[in-house]
C-alpha cells in the first residue's frame, strides 16, 4: 500500500506510451509539431508491464493508458492486454483522440480495457480542422460509437474549455450527452503546452448553465475523482465539469504517473521527476523499482500552485509527453 505523507492513498497509476500524436492541436504543440524522444529513449513495453506490475504489488489498482496518442503506438492492444492480466489491476482506461478508435475497439474490448476517455472540444467540423489542424471529425465521431457498441464503459468525452467556444457549441454537447449514453465533462484549460498561461477560461460559466437544465442532480462521485457530475432528467448520458484550476482536487489527488521517455512524475504540474528509466535499464531487481514507487510517494507534493488567470508554473515537458 502507497500511502503519502498527507494521507493520501495512491493506487492509480497513468502510463504514457508515447509522445507522438496524430493531431496538432493549437494548445499543446505548434504547427510542426514537437522534437520527439528517440526511439531508444522511450520505454518497451516489456519496461512498461514491468512497471505496472511492480506498481500492482505495492497497492495500484487502476491504470490509464495514455500518449502523446496511445492509438498510433504499434502493438497496443497487445500491450493492453498484457496489463489486463497483471494480478491486482481491476480498472483499465485509456485516454485517445479517438481518430483511430472506431477500427480498434473491440479488439481493446476484448483485450481488457475497461473504458475510454475521448478527446473533442468541438462537434463543428471546421473548429475541429481550427483546433486540431487536421479534418479528422468524422472518424472520432465513429469511434465514440464504436466505443458505446463494444461496451467501453464509461465513455467520457472530455472538453477542453477554449476562448472563443460558443454558447451553440457547448449545446451541441449538451445535445450528445442527451441522445447518447456518453459522460460530457467540459475542463478547465491547463497550463501546459503552447502559451501555458494565455487562454484560460473558468469552468464557472459552464456551470451555471448546467445548472439552469430543469431538474438537473449533482451525483456524488469518489474521493479521488477530478470530476463533478450532473445527471439530467432525459439524459442518456451525464454532464461534468473538471476545475484543476479554479478548484484544485489536489487533497484527493491518488495518482502517479509515468511518462513516455521514463520519467516517474508525482504531480501533473510538478517540476521533479523521478529517473524510472535508469532504474529499469540498470540491471538492478524488482526491488528497486518499487523503491523508486516509495520514494515518490514520500515526495509527492501537497497540491500545485496554479491561480486562475495568472502567471503559472508549467513543467518542462509538452503534455504529449506527461500524458495528463
């Protein structure tokens, strides 16, 4: 059992498999994109599945798989299911742009993903070609539904808040979450990626608007969730906002994450990191890597120091490479 100097239990471990993606979108990376770890230097998969074992045995109990975009990473289902199998693990998510996913899950289904989380910050096919730089909509319009049909459950669809969203795009939203059986969760822009400290749009709006729908019930979720959620009477699928900035969940926060190039990371917006590549690759035993889990743990930080509409702190890497 991992548990943190304030008391906090952490048993929920976020894997980024690569730091390549197939979009280009205006907040996290440049037109050109971003220079990109050498193969050499981002972890196998045999590294990866030692890591989330090792992570099983002290206590993890919840994975997500994430990028860069996880989808364009040969041999991905292989490896979902390979963490699938490892004793302990009993919820299994992923997070994707969804460009891929309508071809690819069932196999992830079959393969022991539990559910998805599916980036789209706009059902507008030319905001789509704005933000993401690519026309690629309707494939990820065909993987959310591929995703309800294989039984991926939940399917989230996460909204990062952006200048310049219309009052008619965020109904379009509330219309997806009515007519179909998704989670609709609209988040408050990190401060990471391009221009970390410009753009940022509270959550507050989006809020009150939720909360003006007749009828509409705020549901209770864990603890450690970043999400509060609104059931709406003739809703198939549920409404929720993620506030990382305005209202920081850090007193729950029960996670750790490992990035593509092997970099343990304790806070999603902290500086220090943790060498799990060196520890892997240096011959030494199982031992030390759970070790290295210990000493995380022990330092990871009370909270992050983000203010709303301020200069803010932002870690060194691009998020493609932490993973969120």
């Amino acid at each position: 059992m991992l548990r943190d100097p304030y008391g906090r239990l952490v048993d929920y471990l976020r894997v980024s498999v690569t730091d390549r993606c197939d979009l280009r979108c205006v907040y996290c990376m440049p037109p050109e994109g971003i220079p990109l770890k050498p193969v050499s230097e981002i972890l196998t998969y045999d590294e990866l599945i030692r890591t989330v074992r090792v992570a099983a045995s002290l206590g993890v109990r919840k994975v997500r798989v994430t990028g860069g975009e996880p989808l364009v990473r040969r041999g991905i289902v292989s490896f979902v299911r390979r963490v699938a199998g490892i004793r302990g693990i009993r919820d299994l998510g992923m997070t994707t742009n969804g460009t891929a996913l309508s071809g690819m899950a069932v196999p992830l289904r079959q393969a022991g993903l539990s559910r998805v989380n599916i980036s789209l910050d706009t059902i507008r096919r030319d905001r789509y070609a704005e933000i993401t730089r690519r026309d690629a909509l309707p494939k990820v319009i065909e993987g959310i539904e591929a995703a309800i049909r294989a039984g991926l459950s939940p399917v989230k669809i996460n909204v990062v808040l952006l200048h310049g969203l219309l009052r008619s795009e965020v109904d379009d939203f509330f219309t997806m979450a009515r007519e179909m059986p998704v989670k609709v969760r609209f988040i408050e822009r990190m401060p990471i990626g391009c221009s970390p400290s410009e753009g940022y749009v509270s959550a507050a709006g989006i809020r009150e608007r939720i909360l003006s729908l007749p009828g509409v019930r705020e549901e209770r979720n864990g603890a450690s969730s970043a999400a509060v959620t609104f059931e709406v009477p003739g809703f198939a699928g549920r409404l929720g906002i993620i506030s990382p900035v305005s209202w920081k969940f850090c007193s729950d926060c029960n996670r750790l994450r490992v990035t593509a190039d092997g970099r343990l990371r304790t806070c999603l917006f902290g500086r220090e990191t943790l060498d799990l590549r060196g520890v892997l690759r240096s011959g030494r035993g199982d031992d030390a890597v759970a070790d290295l889990f210990r000493e995380a743990v022990r330092t990871k930080p009370q909270g992050h120091d983000l203010c709303a509409g301020g200069d803010v702190p932002s870690p060194a890497e691009p998020m493609s490479r932490v993973g969120g």
